[in-house]
C-alpha cells in the first residue's frame, strides 16, 4: 500500500492538473546511539523484501545529506525514494478532482446511522436527509469505533495527541524528513520546517482505554517510552456519550463537529529545545503556527479495512495510526476496490478487523 501510493503520488499531479505540494526529499530515522542503529537496520531485511532503496548512511555521507548530523548521530537508516507532500494543498485538490469525476462531497453534514432491510445496509441517515445506498465506507478517524460501537461492532481504537509546530522560512538543513526520539523535522516547499519533539504522544484516558487496554497492552510496552497518559476533559465527555442515540434526534457528530484539541505547551518547547540543538541554524526560524491533532491508532499499528462480518454492505476502513496522509492514495484505491468487489491489486486480508477476536496474537508494528 505504501509502494502504490508512492506510485500515485508521484504522478498525482499530472493526473489531476493541481498542485498537491509533492516532493522527494528522502526520510531520516535517526540513532544517536549504535544500539538503535543496529535496531533499526533490521527493517532492511522488510526493505529488502519489496525493493526499496533503503539504506544505512553514516558518517560524511550522513552530513552531505543532513547538516552536521554525524556530530549528534553516529547514522541513519535513508529511504532516498521517499517524499511528502504538502496536506493544505493536496486534500482540497484531491477533493476538487473528485467533485470534477462526479463525486458529490457534502461538508457540515454529519451522519447520525444506518438503516438495514433484511440485515444489509439500505440507507445512511444524515443529519440533512437520508441517501439510499446499499454500500457505505467507514472512514470516520478517530470517531470510528464509536460510530461501530452504535451498531453493535466492536473495534478497538484509541487516540493519541500529537502536537505539531511550523517554523517560518529558515537555512537549509536537510531537504527531506528526519526523525528521532527527540526532534522531528520535515522540511516544507516554503522553505519552512514542520517541527515535533519525536515520536512523542498522549494518550487521553477514556473508558474505551479499559475496555480495549488488553488488547493494547503489546503496543503501550513496545512504545513504553513514547506514550503519555492523561486525564482530563476526554473521560467526561466520553462517559457523558450514550452508546447508541435515535437517528432523528441530534447525534454526538453533530455536538461535536471536529477533534481540534489544544497543542502540549510542553510539547512545544521540547521540539524548540530538541531542534535548536539538533539543527543550530534553525535557531533563529520562529514558530508560527502550531497545532494539535487526534490520530486514531489499533492495537497492532496496522489499518482496519474489511467490510463487517455483522452487517453486510457496511465497509471500515481506519486505525491509520498517523500513516493515514502518505498511504492515502493507495488506501483509498484498495478501498475503492474493496466496495466495488473489483481487484485492486492490493492483498487486504491481513486487515480484516477479525483478526483482533479470532485468537491471532497481536504483534504490534513498530511506530516507524
């Protein structure tokens, strides 16, 4: 899926007449230490597998590539082909081709649920009206286990907030993006930065931290040293949240339109420090924006992409856990694939949500 939506990506441009901000610039996963460099390297052996062009760089190739980098790591495993593109421009240009193939988006629309005829979907009733359809995507973020939940589909789903800064136009440091426990760095068209202080995350505290904390348990020790736990407004508001509600009354989508969570003022200052001292030259590059979002994460790392099992005709497709921009392309074609049961030449069975309840052990993937 990550090839394919490289593939797309890299001729997305041509295909749609827009400008979607892409780029390749390379990825960084940086070890300050030969323990996590040699941690790292073993995804080569997956890299390996399906002919990418990763390697370890080191050294005067290292600094060639990223400034002064062998002062702070001793190496890093490079994806030369890898790029990135820029979200405020891509999404609504994808949007728009979209809408010109004949795509009917509806924005300020939530949808309460679905209505059944003989157990199968047979309509999706929206806070304006209902569509009469016999298929319908799930692909509501971090709203998604809810909305299933509602339905009687158990997914197990949790969020985790990531907070995010954009620096103004600075010196030219690295042309791609790198990534370490410490800072993260991208590197913007503008010729901007797009900062964060690592892998860093916070997990909000919620009744659904229980009622999927097993299943989870794999993924939070793996990631020990990079999750945050918190308590505050998210248990509230989702003990206060009715499992299921009546489709002609106002739904929980409707009381609360979009997850816009304030960004970690800790956070913040941690990827400032962490640049500062990584990337010198940038010292002097403001922040001048910063922000916060929800990404919806499953126990293994891994996507959910399958149709449900209990109501036939209703398709999921979440748990991009912080993947979900990059491999869009390519989720949205198997996706596309997946409802109109036509071969998108994308293997989705290892995306099933049943592997979470079949007695599959769950071996989460690595947050990289």
């Amino acid at each position: 899926m990550m090839i394919e939506s490289m593939r797309i990506w890299a001729g997305l441009e041509d295909e749609i007449g827009e400008d979607v901000g892409f780029e390749r610039g390379g990825c960084f996963i940086m070890a300050e230490i030969e323990k996590y460099l040699e941690e790292t390297a073993e995804w080569l052996n997956v890299a390996r597998d399906y002919q990418l062009d990763t390697r370890i760089v080191q050294g005067r190739e290292l600094d060639g590539l990223v400034e002064g980098a062998s002062k702070n790591w001793v190496g890093a495993m490079y994806t030369e082909s890898d790029g990135r593109a820029e979200p405020h421009k891509a999404a609504p240009a994808i949007g728009r081709a979209a809408q010109c193939a004949g795509a009917r988006i509806f924005t300020s629309c939530a949808v309460r649920g679905i209505e059944r005829q003989a157990g199968r979907v047979s309509s999706v009733v929206t806070e304006h009206g209902t569509i009469l359809t016999s298929n319908v995507l799930c692909a509501a973020g971090a709203w998604t286990s809810m909305f299933c939940r509602s339905l009687g589909i158990s997914l197990p789903q949790l969020k985790a907030r990531s907070t995010v800064a954009r620096l103004g136009t600075g010196p030219h440091v690295l042309n791609g993006n790198a990534f370490d426990e410490k800072p993260g760095i991208r590197r913007r068209k503008d010729g901007g930065y797009t900062i964060a202080h690592g892998f860093q995350q916070y997990h909000p505290i919620t009744p659904s931290s229980f009622r999927f904390g097993l299943k989870f348990l794999p993924a939070w020790l793996m990631e020990f040293n990079k999750i945050r736990f918190s308590l505050g407004r998210d248990l509230i508001d989702e003990l206060k949240t009715s499992s299921k509600w009546s489709l002609d009354l106002v739904s929980p989508f409707e009381k609360q339109r979009v997850l816009n969570p304030a960004p970690n003022l800790s956070e913040l200052k941690k990827a400032r420090q962490a640049v500062d001292r990584f990337f010198p030259a940038l010292a002097g590059s403001a922040i001048v924006e910063s922000w916060a979002g929800m990404v919806e994460v499953t126990p293994d790392v891994v996507p959910v992409m399958c149709e449900s099992d209990l109501i036939p005709g209703f398709f999921i497709a979440t748990g991009y856990s912080g993947h979900g921009f990059g491999i869009g392309p390519g989720a949205g074609k198997a996706a596309a694939g997946m409802l109109t049961n036509t071969e998108s030449g994308i293997d989705l069975s290892e995306f099933n949500l049943k592997r979470f309840f079949d007695g599959s052990p769950i071996n989460p993937h690595s947050s990289v």
